[in-house]
C-alpha cells in the first residue's frame, strides 16, 4: 500500500546553527500556511522533530516553511512527504535547490571562540570550505589561555559562511578539528576539554 500524507511521519532536521520556533507545512494547492506544527516544541540546531501529517488528506506535495529564533526563515515548495523520510533545514551554497538557506540580512560572521579545555591554545586556523589548506595560525604571537575567548572576523570577502576549525593545544599534545561549522548562523563556537584528542 502506497503511504499518503494522511499517515505519514516526518522528520523535520534542523541543521542551520539557529533554534528552529516554528514550523509550517501546507498542500501546494493552499495559499494558506496554517498552524505552527511544532505547538509548544523548538528545534535546537543539530536536532529534529517528528511531524505527523494526520490532517485526513492524501497529498504528497507539500510546501515547507521554518521559522527561527534571529528572525530568519526557510522556505521549500514542492517537497513530496511520501517518498522520503524527512527533510534537512540547512544554510547551503547560494543555488542549491536540495535545501533552501534562512534567509537573513547581512550576517556578519563575527564569532567569539571560547577556549574551555583546561589547557592552553597556541595555534588557531581555520579556511571555509572550498579552500584546501588551513591557512596562516589566527593566533599569531598570541596565546589563548583556558577560560578566555578570542573574537574573530570571518568576514574576508568570499561571502562563505561554512568553516572548518583547528586548534592546537601547548606542547602540541592535543588538537581539536571541527568541520562544518556556519559562522553566519552562529555568534560563538567553545571548544571543551571532552573534544580534545591527545596524543
């Protein structure tokens, strides 16, 4: 038997670096949103919700709107509910038309990164994510002692918003890489002493 809309569980997947407050989703025949499918519920960043589509209905096609807490907002249009599981909410290179950006004015990707490892910081890199080296060390003669934090400017023009991170740590006994991390979306990143790999 062939799923409809109308006993169809969905998961809606919030991959943008912003709590996601609401969410909405209506046949592609309605000029009208509707409620908010997630009532009381947020989605935190890295997180999803399982929605029920139980409105008695047998459509598939549905358009597909999130609301999040900075005031940006996502929308897709056209998504087919039965033939896939969920639907991933993330920021993406302009023209991906797999998942639709937020659309907010002007982020700044200004992010404070916070050093909560117990240990010191001697070297900090980071390159968005076409880039294939690391780059110079952020750092500098700097250091940055446990419990500190340094603001960095991420803003250099490319209008990349998606950044790998490196820290290494005194000595060179430890480091933590991240990747994929959206500086638009995101006002801090902390690195914490359970994400250290030490030699």
């Amino acid at each position: 038997m062939t799923a409809t809309a109308a006993d169809k569980d969905y998961d809606i997947h919030n991959n943008t670096g912003v709590t996601m407050q609401y969410f909405y989703a209506s046949p592609v025949a309605s000029d009208d949103w509707g409620d908010d499918r997630l009532g009381n519920r947020v989605i935190q960043s890295g997180y999803y919700e399982t929605i029920r589509f139980s409105d008695g209905s047998a459509f598939c096609f549905y358009d597909l709107r999130a609301e999040f807490e900075d005031g940006s907002y996502a929308e897709q249009r056209s998504v087919d509910v039965c033939q896939a599981d969920g639907f991933n909410f993330r920021y993406t290179t302009p023209g991906d038309a797999a998942a639709a950006p937020p659309v907010s004015p002007g982020p700044d990707r200004v992010v404070n990164i916070y050093n909560d490892t117990g240990l010191t910081m001697i070297y900090f890199y980071s390159s968005s994510q076409d880039m294939t080296t690391w780059g110079a060390d952020i750092l500098g003669d700097q250091v940055l002692n446990s419990d500190n934090y340094l603001t960095v400017d991420f803003n250099d023009g490319s209008g990349a918003c998606l950044y790998d991170f490196k820290a290494v740590f005194e000595d060179n006994i430890a480091e933590i890489e991240r990747f994929g991390l959206d500086v638009c979306a995101m006002e801090s990143y902390t690195f914490r002493q359970l994400d250290l790999l030490i030699d």
